[in-house]
C-alpha cells in the first residue's frame, strides 16, 4: 500500500479521504482567514477599532480552545458518521448566529461557536480520521485531506471580496449554514461503509515513542509535548494575526484590499505542492526527521511582510508561507500518531488543537492591543519571525527522544 501511486492511492480509498477534504473545507467557515473578510464590516457594524475586535476574536475563540480539550476525546468513542456530521450541522447553525446577531455584546458567543465548530472540532474530526484510518500511507492521507483546506483558502477570500460588492455580508453568512446543511447527506453518503474505528478494535492500534500507548496524561508530563507547543501556538499565532489583519495590512502598505487577496492564490498553490511532497516525504522518511525544517520559510517570510515595498514582495511571502503550511498540515498530525501512537489519539490531538486555537485566539487579540497603542503591525512582524526560529530551534528535542526511542528499541 505504500508503494502506490497518489492517483491510486486516492482511487482505493476515494470515500474516505473525500471525507476528510470536505471536513477540512467546511472549516473555511470558522478559520480566520474567513472570517477576516469581513472585519471591516464587523467593526463598522458595531464601531469596534482594531483592538476592541481583536480582544473580542481572543475571547472567543480562547474559549473554544478550553472546551477542544474536553470535546476533541469524542473521537475516541463516537465513528465520523456521527460526530462529524453533528459537527458540520452545528457549524451551519454558528454561521447564521453571525448573520443574525444584532448586538456587539454576543460577538465573543458567536466567535466562540464559529471557531469551536469550524477551526477546531471539524479540523479535529478531519486529522484524527486520517491517522487513524491510514498507518502506511499516513502522510498522503493527511495530505489529501488538507487539500479541502488549501481549496477553500484559494478560492473562498477572492469569491467573498467579491460578493460583498454585490450582495450584503450577513447574506454571505446565511449561504454558508445552507452549504453546510447540504453538506451534511453528502457525509453520510461518504462515509456509509465507514471503516470500523480503530478505537473500538485495540488490536489495531500503533504504538507511539518507546513501544507503548501514551495517555493524554503521559503526553502532558512529558517535556516532548512541550517543546512542540511553540511551534503549534506561533504557527496558528502570528499566522492567523496576518490573516486577521489583512485588510489594516494592506492599508498601511497603501494597497487595495482586493489587490492583496488576489496574491493568496499564489501561496494556496505553493501550499498545495508543498503538501504534497511532505506528504511524500513522511511515508518515505518519517515525519519526526524533517520536524525542524518545515518553520523556516516561515521566519523568512515574516521578515518579508516587514520589508516589502511592494505588493511582489509580499506574494513571495505568501508563497513562502504556503511552503511552511505544507509541513504543518502533514508532519505535526503525523508527529502526534508517530509519537503517542493512535489508541488514545483523539484525547491527545484535542490537546494539541487546543493549544493551535489557544494560538490563533492570542494572535489577533496581542497584535490588535499592540496596533492600538501605536506599535506597527510591520514591525510586529520582525518579532513574529524571531518566535518562529526559537520554536524551530525547540524541535530538535523530539527528534533526539524519537532517536532514543529507536535505539532503546
């Protein structure tokens, strides 16, 4: 099975990776490089600066981070037939509570859905899915599920940008809980032949570091989960700032607003090839040998946002990006498999996306407090990219723990 091509490969198990694709693209909803589209309408709509937006974002979406921890063990007992079309259901109910909310002081409650059901349990469904259903060609599945994420992050902002020209936002909204909604029988459809989980057969389940099945306790005690959690938090962190902040950013760089999404594509692609080939590279190598490489066009990226005089030098930025996304969306999720093994996964990996939504809840809040006390977004940048090379630096001690595992082993 690991020696087949991705066509192949994606020809045998079609439903199942469609499955995670779709998940990961039903996420568009609650991530922030949607939900930024229309900041610039959410802060008119309730006169929010900056700053009150972004403590409001923080608050909401810090709170779904505290509830992933508990939430995200559902993997663990309930098949993706049940847990992830309810989840896909709730998520179209989140979008109409922002179509729908008339006051300023239920906007952290409507972050708070949006997010929890979006960002963070249907990605969840989606990963744990993937490295459960697939061990071989655990990297490939991982990879083609993320594809549904790169689709909508290509196509979602331009098409959206586009649309508040023509149609009011909080209709947008209510078009996406009808998608979603009309997702829910295509799911089922998917998954009516839905392969036994792995939590319910013990048999089949990998073991993790040292030849054992970690518990989400043991994961927490061990310093291996921590020095991985700079590089979970920053990545969702500081990227999602960007993303939130697209449309202050491309006014402080005296760009159009559609200018600057019409170069998100470009670092869609990259991140499409880029997945791809840490897909790739996971089956063939193991995700643990490439862990710290994959941040540093990050770094450099980051540093670029802060340069660029113009708008080439943040596509190449972007682009960079997207370089960096493919590792994050293949080599952590396959880390965590590889590292604690897949019988207690679910509990495991709601951990760890709640310290990516914990990030991407900072992120915004940090940088718009900073933007309002007069600290420029640009140079924001410059310590971004410093947090990337530390936490680049923090990984390679998973990589000597893995080393010792193998020569224990």
């Amino acid at each position: 099975m690991s020696d087949l091509g991705y066509l192949t490969f994606i020809k045998h198990n079609a439903p199942f990776l469609a499955t995670g694709a779709l998940l990961s693209f039903l996420s568009s909803f609650g991530q922030t490089f949607f939900i930024s589209i229309f900041g610039g309408e959410i802060r008119q709509s309730y006169g929010l600066t900056n700053g009150e937006w972004g403590v409001i974002y923080m608050i909401g979406t810090g709170a779904s981070a505290a509830v992933m921890v508990f939430a995200g063990g559902l993997a663990d007992r309930f098949r993706v037939r049940q847990l992830g079309i309810t989840v896909v259901l709730l998520l179209g109910l989140s979008c109409l509570l922002m179509a729908f909310n008339p006051i300023a002081s239920a906007l952290p409650f409507v972050v708070f859905f949006l997010r929890f059901f979006g960002q963070g349990m249907t990605t969840h469904v989606a990963t744990v899915a993937m490295a459960r259903w697939f061990v071989a060609t655990r990297g490939r599945a991982l990879a083609v599920a993320a594809m549904g994420f790169m689709l909508g992050e290509a196509t979602l902002p331009l098409l959206m940008v586009w649309l508040k020209s023509y149609v009011d936002w909080h209709l947008i909204w209510i078009g996406c809980a009808l998608f979603c909604v009309a997702m829910a029988p295509v799911l089922y459809r998917f998954l009516r032949l839905e392969r036994t989980p792995q939590s319910v057969a013990d048999e089949d389940q990998s073991t993790g570091l040292f030849g054992k099945h970690w518990t989400r306790a043991d994961a927490l005690r061990h310093p291996l989960f921590w020095a991985m959690a700079p590089a979970v938090m920053s990545f969702s962190g500081f990227g999602t700032a960007f993303w939130f902040h697209q449309v202050h950013f491309a006014e402080i760089k005296g760009w159009s607003h559609l200018a600057l999404v019409a170069v998100f594509p470009l670092g869609t692609i990259t991140l499409f090839a880029s997945t791809i080939l840490f897909g790739w590279l996971v089956d063939r190598l193991g995700a643990v040998r490439l862990l710290p490489f994959y941040l540093i066009p990050y770094v450099v990226a980051f540093i670029l946002h802060w340069y660029a005089p113009s708008l080439g030098w943040t596509a190449l930025a972007i682009i960079l990006m997207g370089a960096a996304g493919g590792g994050q969306a293949t080599l952590l999720n396959a880390c965590w498999a590889e590292f604690f093994g897949t019988l207690h996964l679910g509990s495991i990996k709601a951990a760890t996306t709640a310290l990516m939504v914990l990030g991407s809840a900072l992120g915004p809040g940090v940088s718009g407090w900073l933007i309002d006390r007069g600290v420029g977004f640009e140079v924001q940048m410059l310590g971004y990219a410093a947090t990337f090379a530390i936490a680049a630096l923090l990984l390679l001690y998973p990589v000597a723990v893995a080393k010792r595992s193998a020569a224990s082993a």
